[in-house]
C-alpha cells in the first residue's frame, strides 16, 4: 500500500525533482539571464560598466528600411543608379543601414536596407535548409525503412550500418564529408567526372554560393535519416498484416498497398518525424562551423551559427543573446502553429 | 531513502570543497597555463618548466595544456569567474585586450626592464608604456618552394635585398601555372578557419599594397584605411589569384607542397623541418614579395604573461627570468625550430646562428615583421578583417567587403566608448 506521504502526487513531484533541477538550472535561469543580457551591453572582456540600453539591440537587429533611388538615364537611354553604400554611408539617418535587396522598376529602385542583413540572410538560410532537408531527410528514412523492413536477406546487417552515421560524432561526418565536397580532390566530384566521361565542369561543392547549401542539405540527411528510419521501422511493424493480406486479397498493386495501406498507417509517425525533424533543422550548427564557417559570402551562415559568431567570437555576448531570444520567438510561433494545424486535421477526421 | 539524500549532499560538498583549490589562490602550487602546440614545441615546453622546478622544493609547477582552438575562450571563462591561472600564455596581438580587461600586469614591475633589452620587439607585448608579455621566439612567414621548380621556368631567385615584386611574382605564378603540371601553383593558407590566421597571414600583404587595418596614429578608426584605395587594390590582387585559378580556396591537407600539388607554399617557419627533410636541398625559403612599399611579415607570436590576480608574483616572475635565459631561449628554437627572441641565444644554435641554413627566418622577423594593431579592439579588427578578406576570396563586391570591415571595426569602437579605460574597476 502507498503510504500516506506519498499520496497527492507528492511521490511524482519527489522523482520529477532531479529532471527539474537540472531543467532549471541549465535552461530556465540561462534563459532568463539572456533576455536580461538583451537589455544591456554586456561584453564578455571588457572592465566597463555595464550599461542598460533598452531596446538598442532588438533595434540593431531587426532594423529596415525602404530606400527610393532615382536612376540616371545617360544618353543611350541606359539607367545607372549610384552606389547604394556610397548613398547610406553618406546619410547620417542612413548610415546604420546596410543593402538587403534591391528592386528595379523602370527609371526607380526600391533597395531594401536592413540594419542587420547578415542575421536576415542566416534567417532566410535556416528557412531554406529547414524545406529542402525535411522532405529529403524523412523521404530517405522512410525509404530505407521500408527497405530494411522488407524481409530480404541481411536486413539486420543494413539496420545497422544505415543507423551508423547517427551515433558517429556530427563533427568526424563533417570533415569527412568536406574532403568528399573538395573540388578538385573530392570523391563526389571524382564519381560525378567518372559518370560523365570526363565531361562537365568540376562543381566546387563548398566553394559556390549556390551549391554550398544544398550540399550542406546532403550530409545532414545523410548524417541524420538513420535515426528516423528506425522511428519509421516502429511504425511500419504496428502496421497489422491482415491489412496488407486483405488488400493483396482484393488484388492491390504494390504501390496501392503502399499509398493506401502504408501511409495511412505511418500517418501519426510521419507527423511526429516531420516535428523532429523540423526541431533539428532549425539547429544547425556543426556542420557549418566545421565545413563552411558560413561562407561562402554568408551563403551557409545559419542563425545559430551566427548567435555564436556575435556572442561568443565577436564577444558581444547581449547582441548574440538578442539574436537566441529573436529566434526563440520565432521558433515557438512556429511550433504553436504546427501543433495547431496537426491538432485541427486529427480533429477532422 | 534519507541514506540516499545524506549521501548525495556529501558528494555534492565534496565536489565544491576540490573547487576551492582554484589556479591562483594557492600558496605552494604555481599554476601555469599554455595553449596547444605542435609535438615538438610541447615537448621543449615540458622540458623547460622541469629544468625550473627542479631546483625549486618550496613549491610544485602544475602546468596544464588547453586546445589552441578552444584557448580564447578558457582565458575569458577562467577570466570571468576570477580564477586564472599564476602564468599563461597569450598570443601576442591579444595583450591589450586582456590588459585593457585588467587580466595581466605589467612584467616590468615584477622584472628589472634591463632584463628585457636584449629581447627583439616582436617578441615583447607591449603596450601604453609597459611590458606585459614575453616571448622565447618569433615566428615567421615565408614563401617556399624548390630549386628545380624555379629553374623549370627560368625565374630570378629573390634575396633579402632584392625580393619578387609584384609583376615578377605575378610573372611566376603565371608561368607555373602554364607548365600544365600544377592545377594551381600556390598555397596561400586559406583553407584555416582562424580569424587571427587571416589576420598573421594576409595584413601584412595589405601593408605591402600601402594599406593597413586601423589608423595606426590614434587606433580609433578603420575608415579610409581598411577600406582606402591601396587596400581596393590589394583585393583585386587576392580576388585574382582565385579566380584565375593561381590558388586554390580550400586545400584538403596542409601537406600541399610537400605532396607536389602547388609550386609555391606561403607558410611558416614551423613547417621547415618537415619540407627540408622531404626535399633536402632543393628546398627555397624566400621572401614574400615586396607589394609597393616594402616587404612585411607578421610579428609577434606566442608570448608569456602573468595574471593580475596571481598571488605569487615572486615565483612567477622567476619563471618568467628562467624562460628567457639564453639557454632556455636557445633549446626551444634547437627543439621546435622557432627563431629565438636573441642574438645570443640565436648564436648558440646550429640553425639559426650566422651562416646556419635557417638564418634567414631570424633575418626577416628582423627586417620585415610588422606588429599588428596594438589596441584591445584587436579581435574586432581581425574578425572584420576576416570575414573581408573570405568574402573577397569568394567574390563579394571588393569594395562591398571593406566598407564591411571598416563598419564592423568603427561600431566596435563606438561601441565599447573607444576601448577607453575603466573609470574604476568593477571588482
């Protein structure tokens, strides 16, 4: 029998203590230390005293600006327009503000001006590997899921070395994987000149703005589908068989049993898998700290990535806290929002 | 259960108890700290604080070795929670800022300045007046390659006295590139992710071109220097070599020279020893080519320094005067290959005296080493540097880049009220 100091979910509140404490300790107070950091201007070496600043660092961070440029028209009826730092280093209002984007609409260009653009780009960066990693990374776990799932010989064998790049350190994955991307010494590129005759152009995977991302996106699935293939190996074992034999019964193709017997079935972990997912993706760090460190021309810099480089490397550690409690926000609308769009279409049904 | 608790809280008193025995507070510990380096240096490193506390028994060395990569970091934590270390080692640029921090104080209250004279600038931190770090050796930069490469496309071999200049240099890379038998003829470095690197590395070409990276007369700003005509220059030079293929971005290895991929390596001293064993005496060391306004080189390169909250002043300067002793200064450049920070020492070596194969190592740190901006806005100066210097490389608009840094550099310093001093300490 529970005695009696144990009732009222006291016995809960004793073992729930340890997991509690540490949640507190490492996360809650460093966590409420950073929104006041965001507040003042504290550096991490510096003997002056720190100042409150209200809003200055939200304001450094989040600043924009629309800026209206008239264009010369030369003679040839060709429109120039005049550099756009040259014009906002020159402005005393301007000159906090730096080129973000521009526009060209007949003889007038609209140039988005941002105080901060570099943590606008590593927005938009995050943004972009969260959507090209999700489906690929999911889609190449549930892919190998199915294939470790489908009886043939060695499955176990292929469990395992499919799971193995998950307990690799992220970091050992990465340096291998810089020297695979090298341009001219990689092995991709050595593999892609084999497959086409020695034609085509080396591509210098880590050294081009446009692939360095989308390489990046690679290694990371790569890297991390192991782990959501075994979540998907789970799911597809609750799958009940007599499903799959009443549908082969009725005379349903493979791919009729896979889309309509399969993928409802896996519906709640493809959910949950996507959620993960999503959570890691908004994470990235190692990779380009190790590979890239957010080049080239800020083309991989990630916003933790660049939390980091303000914090701690640049030492101005209320501005990297300002960049964490900005993201913090946004990262928490986003999952209030998945959480509501998930919870209305199991309501739905 | 209550057996459980009581013991728990024992652990937990115990463990703060051994914290207690913090770096600096001890009376018969000296505590001594230094950065990650290569196998040899630690080793002459190790060997150097045994010939100190060997003939000391009123107290014990406890030397400890913390990852270069991670080294700044530990400083500013152990900084921070007021527990440095008696003696540590900085790099050399860092002195002001952790003098500006009040982490150091100055030698030269602890050690007769006389005991200094004989010690090469680069060598020495200085700063507002006072010396607050010392260093066994310099390093220095230079261009390697081999006899037979140049001899393969005629081109002069540069001197002291006469270096490549620009055209030349370029000539040669232009030539070695056309013989087909490199991808790329030169190894710059780029492929190490280190602001100060950059920094060591390409600064000092910027200071050939006639540019540099802070008004040097008052150190209070970057603009018109960092972002001035010579510096434009300077970036259309570097952007070229990448894209005409001279360099490559990012080399897989540091072993690029050795194994035959590129003609030209610009390196350090450090990597002598490894090349002359491979290529004996086929192996050039050579000058960096001379931009416009002379040669320069990096200065100043690991150094020692005391903590201010060391309460063993005494035992730490003794250190510090051990270290520096000509035959101390004179095994760690034997061991590791770094140009000692004397003559005399220089002397009592085989590689470095006068006529020894490595002479021209100390002869350039004398003649060329530039030191870098002496101010605590150093770090600052050198991410922004950095990441200009990586953008250019990649292609970002020169002038985009450097307008760049010498914003990043001006906020800095505006942001930190001109690295001014504290009005009082906050302890």
């Amino acid at each position: 029998m529970t005695p009696r100091w144990a009732r009222k979910g006291r016995l809960a509140f004793l073992f729930g203590t340890p997991a509690m404490l540490g949640l507190i300790t490492f996360l809650v107070i460093p966590f409420a230390m950073a929104i006041a950091l965001t507040l003042t201007n504290q550096k991490l070496l510096s003997p002056q005293h720190v100042q409150a600043v209200g809003l200055a660092n939200y304001e450094r961070l989040l600043g924009l600006k629309v800026m209206r440029q008239d264009g010369i028209a030369s003679s040839d009826g060709h429109v120039t327009f005049p550099r756009i730092r040259d014009v906002t280093r020159s402005s005393p209002t301007l000159r906090p503000y730096r080129p973000l984007g521009a526009m060209t609409w007949e003889s007038t260009r609209f140039v988005l001006l941002a105080r901060d653009p570099v943590f606008m780009r590593s927005l938009l960066n995050t943004a972009l590997f969260a959507v090209m990693v999700v489906p690929l990374q999911c889609g190449l776990a549930l892919g190998l899921a199915l294939l470790v799932n489908a009886g043939l010989c060695g499955q176990r064998a292929f469990r395992t070395i499919y799971f193995s790049p998950v307990v690799m350190s992220m970091v050992v994955v990465a340096v291998i994987w810089a020297f695979l991307f090298n341009r001219d010494l990689g092995l991709v590129n050595q593999a892609l000149g084999w497959l086409s005759g020695g034609q085509g152009t080396r591509i210098d995977w880590l050294g081009n703005p446009a692939t360095a991302m989308p390489a990046i996106v690679i290694m990371s699935a790569w890297q991390g589908a192991g782990l959501q293939m075994l979540i998907f190996l789970a799911g597809l074992q609750a799958i009940p068989t007599e499903l799959y034999d009443a549908a082969r019964i009725d005379g349903a193709t493979p791919l009729q049993r896979f889309v309509h017997v399969t993928l409802p079935g896996l519906s709640n972990t493809i959910a949950f898998v996507v959620v993960i997912t999503t959570i890691a993706a908004f994470g990235l760090f190692t990779q380009v700290d190790v590979m890239t460190q957010g080049g080239p021309a800020n083309a991989t810099s990630t916003v933790m990535f660049y939390a980091i480089e303000r914090g701690v490397r640049d030492q101005d550690i209320a501005y990297g806290s300002t960049v964490t409690v900005v993201y913090f926000v946004l990262i928490a609308t986003l999952a209030i929002l998945q959480q509501r769009f998930f919870a209305r279409r199991a309501g739905a049904r | 259960m209550r057996r459980i608790l009581r013991l728990s809280i024992g652990t937990l008193l115990a463990s703060t108890a051994s914290c207690t025995d913090k770096p600096g507070a001890g009376g018969r510990v000296l505590h001594v700290w230094q950065h990650q380096t290569g196998p040899e240096e630690a080793a002459a490193n190790q060997q150097m604080i045994a010939r100190f506390a060997a003939g000391r028994h009123n107290f014990v060395v406890n030397a400890q070795t913390i990852p270069q990569g991670s080294y700044p970091q530990s400083i500013m934590a152990a900084a921070m929670a007021g527990r440095l270390p008696c003696v540590l080692t900085v790099d050399s640029p860092m002195v002001p800022a952790f003098v500006w921090a009040g982490h150091i104080r100055p030698l030269d209250t602890l050690i007769d300045r006389q005991a200094f004279a004989s010690i090469a600038p680069p060598a020495l931190g200085q700063y507002q007046g006072h010396i607050y770090s010392v260093g066994q050796f310099d390093a220095a930069l230079a261009i390697f390659t081999r006899r037979s490469t140049l001899a393969q496309i005629h081109a002069r071999i540069p001197t002291l006295a006469q270096p490549w200049t620009r055209a030349e240099f370029d000539d040669v890379l232009r030539k070695l590139k056309a013989t087909g038998r490199w991808q790329v003829p030169l190894d710059l470095g780029t492929r190490e992710p280190n602001p100060n690197w950059w920094t060591y590395a390409y600064s000092p070409m910027l200071q050939s071109f006639g540019g540099d990276l802070i008004d040097r007369k008052t150190n209070r700003t970057a603009d018109g220097v960092i972002n001035g005509a010579p510096a434009r220059a300077w970036a259309a030079w570097f952007h070229a070599l990448f894209a005409n293929e001279w360099a490559r971005r990012l080399e897989p290895d540091d072993q690029s020279l050795m194994r035959g991929r590129v003609a030209l390596a610009y390196t350090g001293n450090w990597r002598a020893p490894d090349l002359e064993k491979a290529f004996g005496n086929d192996l050039l060391i050579l000058p960096p080519p001379d931009f416009g306004h002379g040669v320069a080189i990096g200065g100043g390169s690991w150094q020692w320094a005391v903590s201010s909250t060391c309460t063993q002043p005494a035992q730490a300067a003794a250190f510090i005067r051990h270290l520096i002793s000509t035959p101390e200064i004179a095994a760690m450049a034997t061991a590791a290959g770094m140009i000692p920070a004397t003559e005399a020492a220089a002397q009592r070596t085989q590689r470095f005296r006068k006529g020894g194969d490595w002479r021209v190592f100390y002869d350039m740190s004398r003649a060329f080493a530039r030191p870098r901006p002496a101010t605590p806005a150093f770090t600052a100066i050198s991410n922004a540097w950095y990441h200009a210097a990586r953008d250019i490389m990649d292609g970002t608009d020169p002038r985009d880049a450097l307008d760049d840094a010498a914003d990043a550099i001006d906020q800095s310093i505006a942001d930190n009220n001109g690295y001014a001093p504290a009005a009082e300490k906050t302890k």
